[in-house]
C-alpha cells in the first residue's frame, strides 16, 4: 500500500454509469468489446453493416472473424440479412437517436445479437443481447469500453491491462491549447497507440475518470443541445433525426444531412471541427446505395455537454446561409 509522497489528480467515486459486479467487461476499446461479445457468444461469423466504422471489421478481421455484410435503407432498416442459426448479427445504434424499443425490435428476430449502443452510451441494455458501449465519445478519456450482458464478466482476466497515462496528455493539452496543433498531435499519439492495442482491460486512468463523471449532467445537456439543433436544422435536414427517437435516447451527435459537398470544409476553416465519418465507403459503396449518399453528406453536429444554446446558434450561423 502506497501511503504520502506527491498528490494526483482526484475525481469522486461510486458514480460510475455501469457498475454492476456480473454481466460487465470493462476493456480498452468499442472494437474491442465487440470482439470480447463475439467470444461470449461462440460465434465466427458475424453480419455487420456497411455503413459501419472500418475499424471494427478490421480489427474483427485481425482476430479472425468472418463478416458478412448487409445493406440499409433510408429508414435504417437492413434490406438483405440472412443469417445462418450460427451467425451473430450486430445492429448499430446509428447517432444515439435509436431508441431502445426499436433495437428491441430489429434484435428480436435472431438469436445471437450484438447491439452497438458505442453512438448511444446511455441506452440501457436489452436482454438477451451483447450491449457494447465506447466510453470515450461520451466522457474526455483515453479509452475505455463496456461489454453488458449474460457472462459478459467471462475471459476479461485473460487480457492484459491497458495502461494509457503515457499517452492521455492530449487530455490537458486540449484545455490549454485547444485541439488544434500540440492538443491535437498529442491526441493523435493515443489514437495511434489504441490502433496498435489488441483486447485488454480498461485502464486504471479511464476507469478513475468514468467512476467520478456526472452523468446526470451530461445527459440534460446533450437532450437540451440536441432539441436545439433540431429546432435550427430540422428544416434543410434531408434525413428526419426523429423517426426513432424518445426519451430514451441521449445522442452523440446531431446528424446533419444537407447535399453541399463544401460546407464541411467551410466550417472547418472558421474552427468549427465537424467530423466527416466513414468516407471510405465513397470508395466501396455505389452511388446509389443509402450508405454512399449519407457518408458523403452527413454532418455530425457537436452537441455534447460543454456547449449549449450559444455555441449552436453559432455554428448555426455558418449553416443557414
């Protein structure tokens, strides 16, 4: 036991989101835990969206997996899923702003399901389900994921422990010098060494962090913050944020749809960092598949809880124009 020499940083305790004892695996990363799920479930073959992060089906891939894949509609329905009695199929909790009776929905047709709530971190788990959960689109940490479901503790003491102090200083750099420059070549160094992680457990540091958030907080800003993205967009908005929505439901994101292939590269220019996801799927998908069109006009809208009315009318500013 350690006891004196210098002081640390601190954060409370005992407020962690998901803490139960069983039923939990808490690792390193979203494509991580989806590996970790698939291992529970005894399944090789998984069927994965298109419209899906390519580090997930490369990471799967490195691991052995086999995928298959499946298409979506402009409802975010899959239109040619045909899955084996041993296949797992995983569905994605497209921006957080699916709500859990329609993931209920979609899981209840077949049997071995992973639910990729890594958009939604608040949508509680489904029964009967793999729940995988990314901490770190949610909460500043390093890294830091969660596998919820039955047995989900099994096999989380054969990895190694992760350990990311080495590489979190992107964390204070961002506050003193933004995310651009230093801030974001430090960040850079911790994407790299995550790329590089194979399935470990979540490191102490992130664990410490998501063990004293306020969640309560964080949950009211981003539902305020979304209702006022959608009070300002909802009329250029060429998809409808809301089919699915309710109260259940605590977004990552504001999904923008506007077909303006320069608008994106407007905002950045006045430091407005909107992402552009997955724009590898230009290079893979036809242009008339669903999955072509939103990856190259969606626009992700910043509206997590260090912003509020102010920030978003200001973006907004740049946007209805």
């Amino acid at each position: 036991m350690e006891i004196g020499s210098f002081i640390e940083l601190e954060f409370p305790k005992g407020k962690e989101y998901y803490s139960r004892s069983k039923g939990i695996a808490r690792l390193n990363t979203g494509r991580a835990a989806i590996w970790h799920a698939l291992r529970i479930l005894n399944a090789s073959t998984v069927w994965l969206p298109y419209y899906q992060c390519d580090t997930v089906r490369e990471f799967l891939l490195w691991k052995g997996i086999s995928i298959k894949y499946y298409h979506i509609d402009n409802d975010f329905n899959p239109t040619d899923l045909k899955t084996d009695k041993n296949d797992a199929v995983m569905f994605v909790n497209y921006y957080g702003i699916m709500s859990r009776n329609r993931l209920i929905s979609l899981a209840s047709n077949y049997k071995k399901v992973i639910i990729d709530n890594c958009q939604g971190f608040f949508c509680k788990p489904i029964n009967d389900c793999m729940n995988v959960y990314s901490a770190r689109k949610f909460v500043g940490v390093p890294d830091g994921a969660y596998v919820l479901g039955k047995d989900a503790e099994k096999y989380v003491n054969d990895y190694p422990q992760c350990y990311s102090s080495d590489t979190a200083e992107f964390l204070l750099k961002r506050i003193e010098y933004g995310c651009e420059g230093v801030g974001y070549k430090a960040r850079n160094i911790n994407e790299h060494r995550i790329d590089a992680e194979d399935t470990m457990k979540m490191s102490k540091l992130s664990w410490s962090i998501l063990d004293g958030s306020d969640y309560a907080y964080i949950i009211q800003k981003r539902k305020e913050n979304f209702a006022i993205a959608d009070s300002l967009f909802a009329g250029i908005n060429k998809i409808n944020p809301l089919k699915y929505f309710d109260n259940t439901c605590v977004p990552m994101v504001y999904p923008l749809v506007i077909e303006n292939d320069n608008l994106l590269k407007n905002l950045q220019r006045q430091k407005h960092f909107q992402g552009h996801w997955w724009s590898y799927l230009l290079e893979e998908m036809e242009p008339k598949d669903y999955e072509y069109w939103i990856s190259r006009y969606i626009i992700p809208i910043t509206i997590d809880q260090r912003y509020g009315e102010k920030e978003i009318k200001h973006l907004s500013n740049f946007i209805l124009i």
